[in-house]
C-alpha cells in the first residue's frame, strides 16, 4: 500500500444549477469539475472530459469513497494527529485488541510468560472459523484480561504487555 | 405440487428459491434468527416466522424449532437449502415422519453418502477411483492418525466427515503439526456440524476440483448435468466456479459423468446431488464425496443448461419425473461465478463486519446477481460471510471473464469491507486466463487485494465533498475541503492493534 503525505484538497464553488461546478485543487492537479449527487452519498464526478461514477460513506474520522470498481479509506489528518502518539517506523504495543468480535477459545499463554514474534496467543473463532491472534514482536504477557467461552468484541483488551524492561526479549 | 413450502435456510439461497417457487405458483415460508428479522430474505418470502436465538445452534439448525412453525402453518413441504440442516438425515426423517417432504434425497440415500467414509466405499464398490484415506478404527487395523499419515505419506488432509465448507479442515505437511491440527478440526467440525469426526486423506499436488451435477427422480431416471470446475479455493472454501471445465475433454467429460452416475445408482439417489472428483495433471480423475444437497455454485450449471435446478428440485420431491433426459441436455457457453465475501482480503481475509449502507450490484445481459443482503443489511459474526454470488455468462471463456472483470468493476458496496477488488485482479491474471488452474492457485499466485499505487485524485475530490458536506464549518469563498490521508499500514498489521 502507498503511503502518502496528505493530500491537500480545495473544492471552490462557481456556477451552481444541478450540476455542481467547482475549481478543483488537488496535488499537480487544478481543473473544472462537476459533480452531480442523487441522495446524499452518490453521483456522478465529471474531471477532465472523464465521467465517474461514486458513492461515498463517512464513519467518525474515517470516509471510504467508492470509485472505478475501487474503494478508497481516507483518514481526516485532525482526528489521526490526536490519536497516534507514536513516531513512525514498525511500531510496539502494549496491548493486544480483538481484530473482530468473535468467542475466545483457548489461551496459550498466561501471565509473566515470555512471546516470540508471531506466536500465537491466543485461539478465538468468529464466523464459524478458528483464527490464531499473534503480535508481530516478541514480550511479555502483563496481564490476561479475557478467558475461554468469552464473547468479545471488536477492540476489546484480551491481553496487557509488560512495557519495556532490561529483561532480553526473544527475537 | 405443494401449496407451500418452507426454506429452512437463509441469506442469498433462502432469496433465490423463494423466488422460484414463487414463479411455480407456491407459497413461500421463511424462518429467521433475531439478527435476521429485517434481513432480505425475510422481505422475499410471503410469510415470516421468528427463531428465538442468533447462533446457528440456536436457530437454522434446530430442526425441531422448524418443524413445529411448518406443522403449526400447514406447509406442504420444506427445501433446507445448502449447509444447516441440508444433509441431516435425522431432519429429513423427522419431516417424513410428520408428513412433510423433505425437498431432497431420502434419509438412507443422505445416510449413506453423508459420511464420507462410508461414501468412499460405496464409490469403490462401483468401480470408481478414489482418493487413498484413513478413517479411524472403521479402518480395521488399530492405527494412530500419527501411524496412519506415516503411511499415506506427507501431506495429509485433515478432514469433518460430517461436513464440507472447508471447516474442520487442516493440511498437514509434516508430523509435528498434525496433533493440535487434529484437535482443532475437531473442534471446528463439532462446532459446524454438531459431529466432531474427522478422517485423514492424502494430499495431492496440483490437483483440479471437478465436479459432477447429479440429479435423480422417484421414476428411476439419473441423469448428470455436466461438470463445474472449482479449483479456486482459499482454506478449502470454494470462490470462483465455472463451467465447462477447462481441463474436460469430451471423452474425459463422458468418463466421470457415467462415474458419477454409477455413485448415485449405487445409493438410490434421489433430487440434486453433487460428485466431487479431484483431477490430478495426467487426467485422471479420482472419487472424493458426494454433497447430497443442492450446491452454491449451481448456478453456473443453469446458465450453461438452460435449467432452473430448484425448479427440478420441486418437481422431483412431488413426485414428477425429471424435466429432462440426458439425451437433453447440452452446455452452452461458458459460466464463471465469484463468491462475494465480506472479507478484508488486504489483512488476511479477515471477516469484516458492519452495516452495509451502500449495495449496488452489477446488472445486464448475461450478468445474475444472487444477494442475501441490501443496503441497510446488518453483517453480523453469526454466520458465513458471503454477501452474494456474481454468474455472468458468455459465448467462450474469454468473454465471460471480460463481462466478470465488466461486472466487478460495477459492483458498488460500502459499508462492510469485500473481495471484490481482489476478484478484478484474479480476472486478470494470465494464468487464470489461461485455465491453468489447481487447488493450489491462491497460495502460488500473489494475487493483489488492493490496487498498488497513488490514490487516483478524482477519489480525494470526492473524499473532500465528503468531508465538506458533513462539516458545519465554513471558510471564506471556499465550499469545502479537507487535508485527508490514507492509512498507515502499520497503524493496522496483522491480527492486532497499535494503541
């Protein structure tokens, strides 16, 4: 995936009648655009003598545009500045989150254990399928928050790292 | 013919046979789950009744809960779709028992094929080939699975011999990993089927699944419906289906379909069944099971046929001779169908779940959209994730995949996060387009989930009027506009969260 600087992105209105007209500004870019919504959420983009159809959808800080046979996420640069405290670089965590909501099936690791990269920790099973739940570095469990039988949700904590120590980690 | 007839199932084949009852003329029942009560299935049907529950356990596959709504609303017979309670020949009984039929084959026939072990027997028996095996202590000789796979030799497949889907299922290539695989099958199996057997099967290299459309009446006639090739698979669970296969010659074609009559001779089948034949690289083909049931994928058989297969499947439970004769039947064209999953395929093919808010499917000549939701449909982690079926059909291979890549292409959903992207670029992998395929394609193509490259600037313009039309705020002359950016990946690796 291509990661990029943020896009800078100036809608300016002109002449108004169904048919929205605006002067686009985006990147290199700078040209007439017309934009034709039925609904709210879907239309019809004209830029450069090329028609495209779209919908879009927007969740909290999060908009997914649907374009050409593709879906594009776009994250607003306020909402992520607040949110991430790290640098950049293959990040660690101090915690372990449901990537779905799903059942917890069997704990392989306890408190105070020591994790390689990769290794699963924890069975859980979502959509009648088993998934192993792995942290791509190696630690320390701190602590076990979840047991089996355990309807999680999305997001939930199943396990708390102990931060940095002068202990060696495995690889 | 029935008056009306209950689907014991739901989601997009719960939508597709109420439609062709209703174009017979028959009442349609409906059942559904809680999580269910405002899904499209519900809406399709003519009457609706509840299930108190959500899981599976709790709903589509209490036979009992089922047969009591029938019984309580006069329904004349029950279709159990694909899955659920499909193969149970205890439901199936149960409905003869209460006097309701079972739009399927005959308990015995579903007891005889519906354990694979026994099926491969019967198979052999006929004079078909089939797959070397090991099936526990029915084997005869007291073995371990560990002494078992020794002798079949590495890869071994671990397998549910109550089921198919691909749960409960496991390759193993080497001995260490076969005991926790072992018992993870088992739970898995359990779980889906509420029978936790599993058997061991080899494995073989650069395979092809073919299989064989069957179809019986109570008059004696079996005939089959040509083959559909399903070798696209991820984790055993089938995405692209075509037909004809590319690897049939005719004599190929006569060879297993007669292979796959004599199976169903063998058990008195009776209504839709299916013959699975793995095809190894020298064209031989060998006997692998039998789906009793009516499949996914079938229908690419109808676009090739001509044939409604559900329509065939009521004539039969009422007692009608089959619509057809062998000497009828021919394959036209070319048929694909794609699986759409609401599956992040960029992170694993992780299931995705949430609200769809957009739905808006591809349509036109030649192209069939099979859906179990619709915008405003709730994807929730109760059941399968397959959102709908795309069939398109052409005059040759080649133009089916160019109306598939077409369809694909025009196929809008938001919402829930779906395969469709990673079917545009398998379309357009030489390979495939080829038909150079074997059970083993996913794992040596890496085919892309996402396109790679800049974000097109016509999808920001658009992510800005976005942004701009839900925001109060307002800048001088400006309309709208936003700093966006896309994602950092490591912000969302893998199975975990950066916090």
């Amino acid at each position: 995936m291509d990661t990029q600087e943020g896009l800078e992105v100036e809608l300016n209105p002109g002449e108004q009648s169904l048919k929205k007209r605006y002067t686009v500004r985006c990147g290199p870019l700078h040209a007439e655009a017309t934009i034709q919504t039925i609904g709210r959420s879907e239309g019809w983009l004209s830029l450069n003598g090329e028609v495209f159809a779209f919908r879009w959808i927007r969740s909290n800080d999060k908009i997914q545009v649907w374009l050409s046979g593709r879906v594009h996420t776009f994250e607003l640069v306020q909402r992520t500045a607040q949110r991430s405290g790290t640098g950049h670089g293959p990040p660690t965590s101090s915690q372990l989150t449901a990537p779905m909501p799903g059942t917890i099936l069997k704990l392989q690791v306890k408190k105070g254990a020591a994790f390689a990269a990769h290794q699963p920790l924890i069975i859980m099973e979502s959509m009648k399928m088993e998934m192993a739940l792995s942290i791509p570095h190696g630690g320390r469990i701190g602590e076990v928050l979840c047991k089996p039988g355990q309807l999680v949700e999305m997001g939930a904590v199943l396990l708390k790292l102990e931060s940095d120590s002068d202990e060696p980690l495995p690889a | 013919m029935f008056r009306k007839v209950l689907i014991a199932n739901r989601g997009e084949i719960a939508v597709r046979i109420a439609q062709t009852l209703q174009q017979i003329g028959i009442r349609t029942v409906c059942v559904y789950s809680e999580a269910d009560r405002r899904s499209l299935h519900v809406l399709s049907a003519d009457d609706a009744y509840p299930l108190e529950g959500n899981t599976s356990a709790e709903t589509y596959l209490r036979g009992d809960k089922i047969l009591d709504i029938a019984l309580r609303h006069g329904v004349d017979a029950i279709h159990p779709g694909y899955g659920f309670l499909s193969e149970s020949a205890g439901f199936a009984r149960a409905c003869q028992d209460a006097g309701i039929t079972f739009i399927g084959p005959t308990p015995e026939a579903l007891r005889a094929v519906g354990d694979k072990t026994t099926a491969k027997r019967i198979a052999a028996d006929a004079g078909v080939p089939v797959v070397p095996g090991w099936f526990g202590a029915e084997d005869g000789e007291a073995l371990t699975p560990a002494q078992a796979a020794g002798r079949l030799g590495y890869p071994v497949l671990i397998k549910a011999a109550a089921g198919g889907g691909g749960k409960g299922m496991r390759l193993i290539q080497k001995e260490p990993e076969l005991r926790p695989a072992f018992e993870a099958a088992q739970r898995e199996a359990g779980s889906a089927f509420g029978d936790s057997r599993v058997f061991l099967e080899k494995y073989m290299a650069q395979p092809r699944h073919v299989e064989i459309q069957i179809f019986g009446d109570h008059h004696g006639n079996i005939v089959h419906l040509f083959e559909r090739e399903c070798s696209i698979q991820r984790r055993h669970q089938k995405i692209v289906e075509e037909s004809p296969s590319p690897a049939l010659t005719p004599e190929l074609r006569r060879n297993m379909g007669e292979a796959a009559i004599r199976v169903a001779k063998a058990v008195g089948y009776t209504n839709a069944g299916t013959v699975e034949f793995m095809l190894d690289e020298n064209g031989s083909f060998y006997f692998l099971e039998v789906n009793a049931r009516l499949q996914v994928e079938h229908p690419v058989t109808e676009a090739v046929t001509g044939y409604d297969v559900v329509a065939a499947q009521v004539l039969v439970a009422a007692g009608e001779p089959l619509p057809f004769r062998q000497a009828d039947l021919r394959q036209k064209g070319h048929a694909i169908e794609c699986r759409i999953y609401a599956e992040d395929a960029d992170r694993g093919f992780v299931p995705s779940t949430g609200v769809i808010e957009h739905y808006d499917p591809p349509s036109g000549l030649h192209v069939r959209v099979d859906s179990g939701v619709r915008a405003g449909s709730d994807v929730s982690i109760y059941y399968d994730p397959m959102l709908a079926k795309l069939i398109v059909w052409g005059q040759t291979r080649p133009q089916a995949i160019r109306r598939m890549s077409w369809a694909l292409r025009h196929f809008a959903v938001l919402g829930v996060t779906t395969n469709i992207e990673f079917l545009q670029h398998l379309m357009e992998h030489p390979d495939f387009q080829r038909g150079r395929l074997n059970t083993h394609f996913l794992e040596e193509h890496r085919i892309l989930a996402k396109q790679a490259g800049p974000t097109p600037p016509e999808a920001a313009i658009i992510a800005a009027l976005a942004a701009s039309s839900e925001s109060a705020a307002h800048r001088r002359g400006h309309e709208g506009g936003a700093k966006l950016e896309t994602p950092n990946p490591w912000n969302t690796a893998g199975a975990w969260r950066l916090v």
